[in-house]
C-alpha cells in the first residue's frame, strides 16, 4: 500500500510537537532566556511602580489603616483528594523527562515518559530522530539529575520511539486502555513546551479516530488519533496524556494548523491537538523492546492519490515500477484488482487514501477485515487478511 502524503484536513495543517533551533515545524524546544528575563524584568517594572506611588502618599492625610487578610505561612493547605488535577499531576510528574537531542543545527527537545523502571523510555520518532543518525539523546528527570540515552528502536510509520538510560528503579507511568476512552473524557497532557518542563494542562477527549498525517513527506506517520483541548505546544511532542486515574491513554504527538500557521508563522495551541494512542503505543513498543524493530499491517495495493470520486481507488496502472495490487500480498489474495474502488473497511465508509491508511495501521498484521468494493456497476465485500512488513 503506497503512503501520500495528503491535503491538509478541512484547511488544516498538522505540525508534530517538537521545537527545533528556532522554528516550531515539530514540537520540542526551549523558551528563549531572553524571553524568561523579559517577563520577569516586566514583573519587576509593574511591583517597582506600585511601590512608588505608595511611598508618594504616605504623607497623604486622607489614608486610612488596612487589615489584610492572609493565610498564616505554613499553614497545611487545603486538601487535594484523589483523583483531583493536583493528585494526578504529582503521581505522574515524577516519570515524565525531558529530552535534548544535540543537531548540527543546535539543540532539539521534547518529552518522553519512563514507562520501565530499568531505563526504557517512550516518545516519539520525531523527537529523538536524529539519534539514529548519531546524535547525542540527553534526558532530564523531574529530579534534575541527566543521563545520556541510547536510541533503541524506533517506528517512523506510527511516529513511536524506544530510548534508554542506564539507571533503574525508576518511577514508571501505566499504559491505560485507550480504546475504553470516550468523547468528553477528562484529560491532562504533561511533557515540556517551549523548553518549560514538568508542565501541566487540561482539557477532555474532543474527538476519537481522527486520521491526521504528520511529519514530512516520506517519513510520514499516519495516526488514528484521539483529539484533545488540552493545551499542546512545541516541546509537548512524546509526553503523555493521561486519564483521571494517572494512566497514559495516549502520546502527545500533533497540533492542528491554521493556513496562515501553515504558511509560515509560528504554530501553536489552537485547541486541537493529537496524540497516538496508548494501545498502539504498547503494542509498537514492546516490539521495539523485544526485537529492536516493530511491524505495521499492510493490504498490498498501491492507491491513487489523484482520485476525487467516491472511496479510494485502486491504481488502475503500475506507478514508478510498482504493481497496483501486490503479486500474491493480501489484497491479491482476496481478488482485489486494479480499479476497485474501496467504500468501507469493517462498514465504515472511507473518503481519502489517509483515511483508509490510518485505519489499517491501527489494527495489527494477522487481523482480517473487511473492505467494501465497488467496480464499475458492481459492489461486493472481501476480507482481507492483513499482511506485516518491518518498519524502519
């Protein structure tokens, strides 16, 4: 099955979470110090005036004493029961790191979460990327202690990555059940933008199953994402999302775009944001512990990218050497030919070759579905066996 890159979804771009130098294309990234130094001289100006103007009139007999009420310090504060932001925030701070990728092009960052007490760590692809190519991976814990990592297996397809530290009896974060998540679903996204690490959103679950494609052409990840309000910036990229109870059911991943973002300014939160979910992430994960590399399912037809009507069309002709319909692959084996029109997988109708991508990657290889075709006059249904190919 060929992977396009497709149309930007109902006028929107997608952008990973990561920051890179001084661009925001991914979502890693530190806020500048002069930035820090800026809202912090502005503070100082604003209390500087204040006091001024109290010691001007201090001479002024028309002030009268006032009784301020304050909390005696070190009162115990008010409790915070479990479940509550606060308690879930402190239960799962403590495994979430920072990650610095060092470029030729300066430094890169974003966010992972210790999901092994004996070092492994989950983010995405695009995150530690470069760590392939030999590029030092240094992570910060909540502790400020660092420790150099080693990239150990990664999955461009679904943007998953496997890094590890040598240290153990780490904190670690539970890997909840994504597919038991609903719309409306509190939520609370935790990782590093802009480089401010151990910070804290909130939102809910907006939408589920939405196909987004993100990162460059060729390296493409297709995800079925769950979609979420809560606040996700560039340095977001690989933390987690979690539910009331602490468990990860999903990995901060993508930001919407606008088209004015996406034709150059700086992205940022807009509300939508996008994250890969858990399930997929413990299955791709464990094949990347367990064997180095992980596996995606495939069909075995190459699409046609450039089809506008009803469904996803086979290509009716080979493209670049490459046949419509594998030789002996899944699709061939279950009498898809070129030409057919592809309406449905499993009874839900399918309109953009994304689409039909994400849903067969969010299976496994092995599982059999079933794809509604039509072909000229003639509409039937096949099921398919899904076929496995190694990711790189």
């Amino acid at each position: 099955m060929s992977t396009p890159q497709g149309d930007p979804l109902n006028g929107f771009g997608y952008a990973d979470t990561t920051t890179q130098g001084a661009a925001t294309k991914r979502v890693r990234g530190k806020i500048g110090f002069g930035t820090v130094v800026g809202l912090m001289l502005a503070s100082v100006l604003a209390g500087a005036a204040g006091g001024a103007w109290v010691a001007a009139n201090d001479s002024d007999p028309g002030r009268e004493a006032a009784t301020i009420n304050q909390v005696q310090p070190g009162t115990p504060s008010a409790e915070r029961p479990d479940g509550s932001i606060a308690d879930v925030a402190a239960k799962v701070l403590p495994s979430v790191v920072y990650i610095e990728v060092a470029t030729k092009d300066g430094a890169a960052t974003g966010s992972g979460f210790v999901i092994s007490e004996n070092g492994y760590i989950l983010t995405n692809n695009h995150v530690v990327a470069e760590g392939a190519d030999g590029a030092e991976l240094r992570v910060t814990f909540s502790d400020g202690s660092e420790e150099v990592a080693q990239l150990i297996g990664r999955a461009v397809e679904y943007d998953i990555a496997v890094i590890k530290v040598a240290k153990s009896g780490l904190s670690t974060l539970t890997l909840g059940d994504s597919d038991n998540v609903v719309v409306g679903d509190p939520v609370i996204a935790v990782g590093a933008p802009l480089g401010l690490e151990g910070t804290v959103t909130t939102g809910i679950v907006s939408a589920l199953n939405r196909p987004v494609t993100a990162g460059e052409t060729g390296t493409a990840a297709y995800i079925n994402a769950i979609q979420t309000d809560a606040a996700i910036n560039p340095g977001n990229s690989g933390g987690p999302l979690v539910n009331s109870a602490g468990e990860v059911i999903g990995i901060n991943s993508a930001i919407a775009q606008t088209p004015s973002q996406v034709l150059g300014t700086t992205a940022g939160n807009i509300g939508l944001g996008f994250a890969i979910s858990s399930n997929q992430a413990a299955r791709t994960s464990k094949q990347i512990i367990d064997k180095g590399f992980a596996t995606f399912p495939i069909i075995g037809v190459l699409l046609d990218s450039s089809y506008t009507g009803e469904g996803v069309q086979v290509t009716t002709s080979a493209q670049g050497g490459v046949q419509p319909v594998t030789p002996d692959g899944p699709a061939d084996r279950a009498g898809i030919v070129a030409g057919d029109i592809i309406l449905a997988i499993d009874g839900r109708p399918v309109s953009q070759s994304d689409e039909l991508i994400v849903s067969i990657r969010s299976r496994a290889p092995g599982e059999t579905v079933t794809l509604t075709l039509r072909n000229g006059n003639s509409q039937r249904d096949v099921k398919v066996t899904l076929g496995e190919a190694k990711s790189e």
